[in-house]
C-alpha cells in the first residue's frame, strides 16, 4: 500500500514538473514527405552567454555552417532563422516541430522542422519538412558562463548533421 501510495505521488509530482509546453519527441514525417534534398552541415553552433531564472546559461545564437551534397561540393549554408539558402539563391525557413535527444552524447538535438510560411523560394519552393539527424558535436559547454563577468561572451562549438528536406505529395 505504501508503495502504490509512493507511486502514485511520484507520478503527480513529475506530471507537475513538465514544462507548460512540451516539444514532441518524436521525429517522424507524414506518409506523404518524400525526400527531395540531402545535405551535410559542417560548421559551428554560436552560443551567447546569457541572464536566466536560474542564474547564467549558454543560449543558442546561430548556427553556422556550410551544406555539402553527397560528392563533398559546396552546395550551400545554414544560417540563422534557421534558414537554408543553396548557392542557386533557394532558401527555407524552419520552425520547429519535435526534438529528441541524439545518441551520441554531446551532440546537438534531431530535429524536425516544418517549413516557415512564407519563406521557401527557388529550388527550395516545395519543401515542407526539414530534419536534422547524424549530429555530432555543437553541445554548449557546461563551464565558462557562471556570473555576470561572462555575460554576451560567445562561444563557437564544431558540429555536423544530415539535414534532408522533404517535399509533401
């Protein structure tokens, strides 16, 4: 009995601990999304040194990286917003849909995006969903922003992912 008790307190409690507005974990496209675009981030996470309830954290500021096709060419660069604009000019917006841990410790979330309304244009015209996988690296470090000494203080940290865009039929 006290442990049913103890149990059923337990789950009231962390119940009560979840965010107000959770970010599904779950990654998965639509039946219809059919890939129309692979590409390898290679770049930096840019994390600022900021104010927060609990004290001072890391914040992400931008990402930074440039787009390699499957050959290792240059195809194009991820940006802030997120956005994604290829060399031809194309871009696309993300905003995101569901995050999950990666595997591979210190690495930065997968992700699934939807496209930005509005902000598709070019080649890039069609895409609905955007997914970042195969991360590694990019995690802000736990040290080095503690006091208001270190606040606006930006750190730039090397990562990868595969980020497939995808069109909805």
């Amino acid at each position: 009995m006290r442990f049913l008790a103890a149990s059923l307190i337990a789950g009231a409690l962390s119940v009560l601990a979840l965010p107000a507005q959770q970010i599904p974990d779950s990654i998965e496209l639509p039946a219809s999304a059919r890939p129309a675009l692979q590409a390898t981030g290679d770049g930096v996470q840019i994390y600022v040194c900021s104010s927060a309830n609990s004290g001072f954290k890391w914040i992400l500021k931008a990402p930074d990286a440039k787009l390699f096709d499957a050959s290792g060419k240059i195809i194009g660069s991820h940006f802030v917003g997120p956005t994604w604009k290829l060399l031809d000019g194309s871009q696309v917006q993300g905003e995101l849909i569901a995050s999950r841990p990666a595997p591979e410790a210190d690495s930065v979330a997968w992700l699934l995006l939807g496209a930005k309304a509005g902000t598709a244009e070019g080649s890039l015209a069609d895409i609905a969903f955007i997914r970042r996988t195969e991360t590694h690296g990019g995690i802000a470090p736990e040290s080095g922003c503690q006091n208001s000494n270190d606040a606006g203080k930006t750190v730039q940290i090397p990562y990868t992912a595969k980020y497939t865009f995808y069109v909805a039929k």
